[in-house]
C-alpha cells in the first residue's frame, strides 16, 4: 500500500479485524453493482470510499427529476444524463483512485453471464424481479456471493447468497420465481427516501465484509425492516434441496439457464414479501 492509501483507508486499518492485510483484500476486489438507484447509490458510494478496487456500474435508465428524492449519487445538474455515467463522476470525485467502469445497458442472457462471471461480489440493486432472478441464476452457476436488498413503501429487506458455500441457499429458495407476480414499482406504491440510504448501506456493509473475510454474513438470514415502527426482524431460512436453480439438478449449476426466454416480470412488492 502506498502511503496515499494507508492514510485514506487509516480507520479502517486500526480496526483489528481488517488491518493492512484485509484492506489489502478490499483493495483487490471487483464489485459487480447492477442498479445505480435509490439501493445502488448508498452501496456505490460507501464501497467507492472504502477503497474497492473496481466497480462495475450497471444501469440502463438515465437521471431523472423524481430520482434526486433518494438516489443519492446523482444531483440536479445531471439530470437527464446516463445514470451510470452520473454515477461514475460522484465516484470519482469522492475517490479518483477506484476503477469505475459504466455500463449502461440492461444485463441479460449471456452478456449479464459473462459479466458476473468477472466479479468477486455481486450486488443486486434493482426493483425489477426477473432480473433478481437472472442475476442470482448468474451468481450460482458461477459461485459468486450475491448481496441482494430490496426497498418499497416503508419496508425493506437485505440477505446475502454466497454460493462459494455448497450449503449456502439462493435467492430462488427463499424467493420461488412465480407467473402471477404483482407488479409493484416506487414510481406507483412510493418509497422512505432513508430506507434505500439504511438498506443500501446495509448492503455495502456486507459487501465490505465479504470482501475483507471478515466476521459473519447474512447468509441463510434474512432480515426485515418496518421503517414505520423502525423494528427489525431477523429470518432464517435454508436452502431447498429441490431448488429448480441451486440444487443438484438446477438449471443454473448445467448453465441451462442461459437457454431460457427471458420473462419480463417486474415487482419490488414480490421481492419484499416473503412467501
């Protein structure tokens, strides 16, 4: 580390559970962050200050009026502009020195593939539940930790699904890919402006600890927040060994998921209520 670095990240290297060798690590790992929202602007921003080494910034959709309410990264002068260029520019303005690479294209299919195959951690920070889905098939087949939250309203939910353990649920376990989603969005139902800052800082919180291999993750848990009363709930869940994704005869450990038509089903309500 460069004296540069052991400057900037200095509290981060007094804590006994990181120190040199696992800022070293957050240095050295790629994140994978698909949504540059009201979920991925917190994350982007704290995993960007904390030095990761590279971020992949995925979003297709552009800077908007309605979004300054709570996507934090953006401000009013780029409305209009590609959300993950905005994104890249507030990043590299806090920290010059981390790889930001927009995209600025809606994932899918092999392309989404590929691209999640390039990362060490995946987070997913979209309100959009078929990609939810297509994101965690692409964490599953290839074994990469996937920290997934999700806001609506005054409730939100954060769980991590770390496939590099062969015990480790998936997101379709707790959350089964249905045909009779409600579709449910922020721009209908409305959001707590903190939630998405509370969950996504939650979620880079993971992703940090995850990338330094440090304490213990949220896999196999779920936990849940009512903004309202402000009370958390704490879920735990196991993996299905009949998983149509996960298990031993899942579409996503053949890579047969690639193969499927992809299915337009968008809910945030469906990726908050626990079945």
């Amino acid at each position: 580390m460069t004296d540069d670095q052991l400057l900037r990240y200095s509290r981060h290297i007094l804590l006994d559970a990181i120190g040199i060798e696992g800022q070293e690590r957050i240095l050295a790992t790629h994140a994978l962050i698909i949504g540059a929202g009201g979920l991925g602007s917190p994350v982007a921003l704290y995993l960007a200050s904390a030095g990761i080494g590279k971020i992949t910034l995925v979003d297709d959709d552009t800077v908007d009026f309605t979004n300054l309410q709570r996507q934090i990264l953006h401000v009013q002068s780029r409305v209009g502009i590609a959300k993950a260029e905005s994104g890249k520019q507030a990043l590299a303005a806090i920290n010059p020195t981390v790889d930001v690479v927009p995209v600025q294209k809606r994932l899918a299919g092999a392309e989404l593939d590929a691209l999640v195959a390039t990362a060490n951690i995946v987070l997913d920070c979209t309100d959009n539940f078929s990609t939810r889905h297509a994101i965690n098939r692409a964490c599953v087949h290839h074994r990469k930790p996937l920290v997934s939250g999700a806001a609506i309203r005054f409730d939100g939910q954060i769980s991590v699904y770390d496939q590099r353990r062969d015990d480790a649920p998936c997101y379709h376990c707790l959350f089964p890919e249905a045909e009779d989603v409600e579709e449910v969005r922020c721009a209908v139902m409305g959001v707590l402006a903190p939630l998405t800052g509370i969950i996504g800082s939650m979620q880079a919180t993971e992703a940090l600890k995850l990338a330094a291999g440090i304490g213990q993750s949220l896999s196999g848990r779920l936990l849940l927040l009512d903004a309202l009363d402000m009370e958390w709930r704490s879920v735990k869940f196991r993996k299905d060994p009949d998983c149509a994704v996960c298990g031993p005869n899942g579409d996503a450990r053949a890579g047969e998921y690639l193969r499927r038509a992809d299915v337009d089903r968008e809910s945030a309500t469906a990726a908050c209520r626990l079945a």
